[in-house]
C-alpha cells in the first residue's frame, strides 16, 4: 500500500527531527499521531432530523468516511431533549484518510479561514492532544457554499501518542500546523 504524502512527511522529516530533539532512543518511543476525531453537535437535530443528514452529509464529504450519529444519552427538559435523540455526528479517522485529511485541513482549510492568525496553543489537554474548534464547514472545498442550508461548526481533535504538550505541540508543528505565535 503506498503512503500519503503526509505520512512520508512523518517519517522522513518529524521523527528524526523529534527523535534529536527530545533524545528518543527506541523509534517507538517518538510521538506519532494516532487518530483524527471530527465531531459536531446541532441544537436544532432535536427538533428536526433533516438537519442532523445534512449535517452527516457534509461530514462524510470533508472526512471521506461515513460518520456515526451520536444520540442523547439523557433526557433535559430545559433544552427540550429526550433521551435517544440524535443530537450530533462524530468520524474517527486512521491512517492514510488521517494523513489525507491533514494535508486538507492545514494545506487548503485552514488558509481560506477569514482573518486567519493561526491556531491556539492553548487547546491542549495536558495528556499530549490537541483539540481545534472550527465554527463553520464551509471553509473545505468539498462544501459548495451556495447549497448550504445550516452552517454548523466542529471540533477536531488530533489524538498523539506523545506523553507531555511540548512533545504534541512539536509533532504538530513539524506536521505544519500553523500556530499563533
């Protein structure tokens, strides 16, 4: 199977240079990225559910993969829900669609952000992951912005193997995350 570009980019370039950086002695030890985890939430799902297939629709587009609909898990009155309603939409993606969606998002995404600065360095966890929050899909050119109906925003959270923030901040970095400075 051939590796994507991006993969090559990992392995050629961000191991060495994390390996030399951070005094990796085994090659398993270096930070890796493990899987990206799309996620999206529609307050307006619980009263129409044309929106949340919109809304995979659009996810399957820009991910590659079909997602799965994420349900209520209880019931909340204040906001009119009830438990078993669908509520959101959430793809896992692994290996080459990863990568693929890694070059899309930094390469062709990002930059067509208005306004765009750079990404936080803030949204990290503690535990070596990183979570981006973008507020609308049309900025990935599988969107046609003219047949949008709901504009919606989603959580993209980059899941490493790294053990510290400094070690994902890095890795992503090296992967061409644009961060603030």
């Amino acid at each position: 199977m051939a590796r994507s570009e991006y993969e090559e980019r990992y392995i050629n370039d961000c191991a060495p240079a994390l390996s030399k950086q951070f005094g990796y002695k085994n090659k398993l030890d270096i930070p890796r990225l493990q899987k990206i985890v799309i996620n999206t939430s529609l307050k307006e799902a619980a009263q129409d559910s044309k929106v949340m297939d919109v809304a995979a629709k659009d996810i399957a587009a820009i991910a590659g993969q079909k997602p799965i609909i994420t349900k209520a898990k209880k019931a909340i009155s204040n906001f009119k829900l009830r438990a078993g309603q669908p509520i959101g939409c959430c793809v896992t993606l692994r290996r080459k669609r990863m990568y693929e969606f890694m070059n899309k998002l930094v390469n062709v995404a990002l930059p067509r952000v208005r306004d765009f600065r750079g990404v936080s360095v803030k949204s990290f966890d503690g535990s070596g992951n990183y979570t981006l929050g973008l507020t609308e899909q049309i900025i990935f050119p599988e969107i046609n912005p003219d047949k949008v109906a709901k504009v919606f925003g989603m959580n993209i959270s980059f899941v490493t193997t790294s053990k510290t923030d400094d070690e994902c901040k890095e890795l992503l970095k090296l992967m061409g995350m644009p961060f603030r400075r």
